[in-house]
C-alpha cells in the first residue's frame, strides 16, 4: 500500500488517483479495525478504551457498529483502514446528528479523513432530509482533528468547558456544525 503514496509532498498527500471509498462495516474487517482500535496512539482522544482482543472487536462490530444507522469503514482498494459515523438524535434533538471518525495511524496527515468527511457533507442531508445540522465535539487538544473540520467547511462555534470525560479525565471541547443550508451560501 505504501507504494501508492504520493512521496513528492513529503510523503504527505495521497495520490489524487486513489479513491478513498466508504462502505457498510462486516465482521470480516475484524483484523483492520483491529489496527486502529488496539493502538493507544490513536484511541487518545476517543471516548471508547483501546481494544485488547479480537473478541471484543467482533462483538462490537456484531452488535453496535453493523446495526447502527450510518457507520462506514473508510477503504483504500476496498481494505477498511479507518471508520466514520453519523449518530442520530432523536426527539428534540432529531434536527441534529453527530460526526465521529478514526483512522490507522500510518494513514495520518494524508488528507483521508478531510476525503471522508467531505463526501459524508455532500451526502448525508440529502439521505436524511429531515438533517439540519451534523456537529462533532473534537478536544480543545486534538489538533488534527479541529484541522479535518475547518478544512471540511464546518463552522467553529465555541468552546464547551468540561464537557466530556476522555480517558477518565474531564475535557474542553470545540463544537463544530455544517448545517444543510451551509451548502446554500
Ligand atoms: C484526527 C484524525 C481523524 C485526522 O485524520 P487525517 O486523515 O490524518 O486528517 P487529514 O490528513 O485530512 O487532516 C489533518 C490535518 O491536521 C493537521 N495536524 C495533524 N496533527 C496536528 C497537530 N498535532 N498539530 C497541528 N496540526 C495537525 C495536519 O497537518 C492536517 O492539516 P493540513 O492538511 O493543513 O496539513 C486522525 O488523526 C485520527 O484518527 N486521530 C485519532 C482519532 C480521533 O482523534 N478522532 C476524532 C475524535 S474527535
């Protein structure tokens, strides 16, 4: 795989050419999602514990990652090397989802997950018309992440202080939105 990045930049950027294809979780992916979510260096700033066996990845790609309502694996040539969700409100907050994603750490800081989250903006309000408004609450410290956002599109709101424990300690956040009508302007 690695001879398929673009080295003149640094060994940065991705080569336009390769696609970066989203597709619907399955328990075959177990081996791949293991490399992400067994590695400390990228379950910093998730809400979840690293993995520590194949089991508890199964039952979680069986129970929670395959019915849940919009979670892709982010695939380079078909093979999952990251995951994006879209979380739904419901009641009061159903005008709202919630955007979450991660990636294998050797796959950072190419531009994947700014790939991603463009094509989940430019499909999501259309999938669910009654969707005003996709946000994602990214730690005041996780600086890739508030980076993917802004080079998205998403709109920073503010800070929200001690709004959620992380790793068991209690943490600032960044609201981020795009809203359906963002694409209008
Ligand atoms: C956050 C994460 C999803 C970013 O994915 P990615 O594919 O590497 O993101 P991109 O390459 O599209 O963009 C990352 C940007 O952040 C920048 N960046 C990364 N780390 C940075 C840091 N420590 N300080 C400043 N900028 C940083 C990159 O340079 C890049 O910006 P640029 O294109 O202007 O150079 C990935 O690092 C990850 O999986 N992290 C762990 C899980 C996580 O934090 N999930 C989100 C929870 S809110």
């Amino acid at each position: 795989m690695e001879e398929n990045l673009d080295k003149s930049g640094g060994g940065k950027r991705i080569q336009e050419s390769m696609e970066i294809t989203l597709r619907p979780i399955e328990l075959s992916d177990v081996e791949d999602f293991m490399v992400w979510a067994a590695d400390d260096k990228v379950t910093r700033f998730c809400l979840w514990d690293t993995y520590t066996s194949k089991e508890q990845a199964l039952n979680y790609i069986k129970n929670y990652a395959i019915p849940h309502p919009w979670l892709k694996v982010i695939c380079i040539e078909n093979r999952a090397i990251g995951a994006i969700s879209v979380t739904p409100g419901s009641g009061f907050d159903q005008c709202r989802a919630e955007l979450g994603y991660v990636l294998s750490y050797k796959y950072w800081c190419k531009g994947i997950v700014t790939r991603a989250v463009q094509m989940v903006a430019s499909t999501i309000f259309k999938e669910w018309p009654h969707l005003e408004r996709l946000q994602a609450t990214v730690a005041t410290d996780n600086e890739g992440s508030k980076r993917v956002l802004e080079k998205a599109g998403f709109q920073r709101e503010g800070v929200l202080r001690k709004y959620i424990v992380i790793k068991g300690k209690p943490k600032d956040v960044v609201m981020f939105s795009l809203l359906s009508t963002d694409f209008l302007v």
